[in-house]
C-alpha cells in the first residue's frame, strides 16, 4: 500500500475513533488485565510485553496493570520485574476443552480487573485466555498490534465479541472487512514493540568492549531461516503454522545459502569501504548455530577480523547494543523494531515466509529500507546501508517522522480503549 494513501486511511480511522471513544472518556478503566508474552526463545515475542506496558502506563497512568504472562521464564520475569515494578505478574494455564482456570491468581484479577488486553503478536495467540475470561466475566477486551493473517472460525468467534481490534498491519484490516467484521473498532496499530523502553546497559558495555565495537560506528545483522525450525527447538513439534517439519527443512535448505549470501555482501561492502566492525546477533536461539555456516566462515580472510558474534540474549540487552550501532541489517523483523525503538536506522530484509507482518513496515512509509529479499541483490541492500552511512542525518530524520507517526497512532488507540 503506498504511504500517502494510507497515511490519509490513519487519519479517517483515528479520528472515526476519536469520536465513538469520547462519551466512554470518563470510564477510564482502573485496572488493565494484560495477557501476553507468548514464548522466550525469541526476544521480539517477550519485547511485545514490556513495549505494550509501557504504551498502558504512558497513557494510563494512574491505572493498575496485571500482566497474565503465558510462557515461565525466570530471567525475562526479572526483567520485567526490573523495568515495571508496579506491575504484577501471575501465570495460570487454561484448559482449551472448557476455558476453565484453576489460578486463584488469575481469577482474582478477573474479579478486579475492567478490561482484558490481548497483546501484540503473529496472531490471535492468547484465544483460551480470552475464552476464559469471557466465561468468567462479562467485562469488555480488545486486542492491541496483532497479525491476522487467516481468520478461521474460532478466532472470528471470539473477536466478534471485541470492544476493539487493533492490528498490526493494514493487511490485517483488509483480511477483517473480508471475513464481514466491520461492526467492530478496528484500527491499524502498529507491533508495541515499537515502544519497548528497556535497557541493560551493563550487559550492553561489556559487549561492546568484549568485541570492540564503538559507538556508531558498527552495524548488527541478524540471519534467518526460511521458517524457523521449530521441531528442533521445541520437541515434539510437527509442524511450523500448518508446515510439516520435513517441508521446513526442504525449504530451509533450499534458500538458506542463497538468503545469506546477500546479507554477506552487506558485511564485506560496511568493512571494506568503512574499515568498521560487524556484529552478528540473534533474535531467536536457533539462530546461533547458523551463524558461523551462513554469514561468518565464508567471508573473505580480510573481512573476518572484523566480525564478532553474540550468544542468545535478551532484549533489554539487545535494545542497548542496537542503540550504539550505527545501524541494523535483520531478516528478523522484530530486531528492526528495537533498532527504531532505540533510534537506529535498520535495513529489513524481508522473507515471503515471514507472515503479512512485514506489510507494517510500508504503511509506517519505511518503503525504502525493506527488501524483498527474493527480488533483491546484496549489492543494492549494501548500498542503502552505505547510503545511511554518507547521509546519516537523512536516515535519522526519516526514522524520526515515523516515530512521531506510530506515538500518534498510539495516542489514538490508547483513547480509544
């Protein structure tokens, strides 16, 4: 979708929801139940967290927050913990036959709570809980920067029971009005990641100087594999969004090589033309163990001194890291988001596998730094990146115009719930 048109599509939408929030205005709700944090083998699925409470306490202040967090992890609580001490986190499964919870914790904050938010995601990612909490509760919910990419039954079920449906990409929108969800708020509200406000700067300072890496003067750049491999990360996992596990290894092997190359000319023209460093870095943990494979060992002998990598890690220190590179290279969608989040130019290299989430960037007007990696050269991704490098001031301002343009968008949505 071209930018002028959408950007003027925004503008209707968010004032047509302006207008229907006004008269609920002043039944703001005090106390905000969040269900979120799908999963912590990828730093974009546990950013959503922290970038949506912090988007919730930007705009409601005064209001409690109960994060209902689906997936444990000790270190991601603690960083949550660290970056939102008001905010308590409780956990309780659901049971998919009967949408019941056993939790005393989760049906306590059913009780207390004014409203239930589903957080930002690839899809419709926490229906059992809002299944749940619609049994046990006649209170309203919504969903804020989601993908819906197939809208079956049971998703349109449950949503059609919204008091609003944000999502993240104007695809998603079209994909509503075609399934004939038109009744509903809906609004094009871009991933909360956008918004993820935390920093580990400790971590970040002994990284940067473990690898030599200075202050705007380096680039990340993150591999990726067709469809992530879930059957190897996760055991007894078949299949990859209805992919078996042997047409995700076909696929995977089919492009790996071909996908990387590209990103491989990014490195070489960055060290060759600039003399600076490189790091590579995941977003998922996966990703480690292709590292050297595809995009390290085959680099030429002169390049290789100045790459470094880095472990599986988290966000908080990801985000810090990024925000000391000049820019970020990602056929990851989510470390582009953190780069933006941190005011770092990024290059997103975008897979057709990827899900429609990639449309997000284009309606932001980001056009020029994506690719299409399938109808890309590494030669012209590397000139953008070194055009970034000759114009760093034009990066930065068109990064700005579309910072101020998600605020507003969030500004909008946030008044409309």
């Amino acid at each position: 979708m071209k930018r002028r048109g959408f950007l003027k599509a925004v503008s209707l939408t968010s004032m047509a929801c302006l207008a229907g929030s006004i008269v609920k205005a002043v039944n703001k709700p005090r106390h905000i139940l969040v269900v979120s944090g799908w999963q912590d083998v990828n730093i974009g699925d546990v950013a959503h967290t922290p970038g949506l409470l912090n988007i919730l306490q930007t705009y409601f202040p005064d209001c409690q927050i109960t994060l209902w967090k689906k997936s444990r992890n000790q270190n991601v609580e603690q960083m949550l913990k660290k970056g939102f001490r008001n905010v308590r986190v409780i956990y309780g499964e659901v049971d998919r036959d009967t949408a019941d919870v056993t939790s005393v914790e989760v049906r306590t904050a059913f009780k207390h709570a004014d409203i239930l938010i589903h957080g930002s995601g690839p899809g419709l990612v926490g229906r059992y809980h809002i299944e749940a909490w619609q049994k046990y509760t006649k209170k309203p919910f919504g969903v804020f920067g989601i993908t819906l990419e197939a809208i079956n039954d049971d998703v349109k079920r449950v949503l059609s029971k919204a008091s609003f449906i944000y999502v993240r990409e104007s695809k998603s929108l079209a994909n509503l009005e075609s399934v004939g969800m038109r009744g509903i708020r809906a609004m094009f509200t871009p991933d909360a990641t956008f918004r993820f406000n935390l920093l580990d700067v400790d971590k970040a300072t002994v990284c940067l100087t473990e690898n030599r890496l200075k202050e705007k003067a380096f680039i990340c750049v993150i591999p990726r594999l067709r469809y992530t491999p879930y059957h190897k990360i996760k055991p007894g996992a078949k299949h990859w969004m209805g992919v078996s596990s042997e047409e995700v290894d076909r696929m995977n092997d089919q492009w790996k090589e071909v996908d990387h190359a590209k990103l491989r000319d990014v490195i070489i023209t960055w060290v060759r033309e600039t003399g600076n460093r490189v790091l590579v870095c995941p977003e998922m943990t996966y990703q480690v163990d292709i590292m050297d494979e595809l995009l390290i060992d085959p680099l030429p002998d002169d390049v290789k001194p100045f790459v470094a990598k880095r472990g599986y890690w988290l966000p908080d220190e990801a985000a810090a890291v990024y925000r000391n590179s000049f820019a970020v290279v990602s056929f990851e969608c989510h470390s582009a988001i953190l780069a933006a989040a941190n005011d770092t130019p990024f290059v997103y290299l975008r897979q057709p596998q990827d899900t429609i989430k990639g449309q997000m960037y284009y309606d932001l007007g980001f056009d020029e730094w994506v690719f299409e990696i399938e109808q890309s050269e590494g030669e012209a991704i590397a000139a953008m990146v070194m055009d970034m490098w000759e114009k760093p001031y034009a990066a930065i301002e068109k990064l700005t115009h579309g910072l101020h343009l998600i605020d507003a968008i969030y500004q909008t949505a946030c008044t409309g719930i």
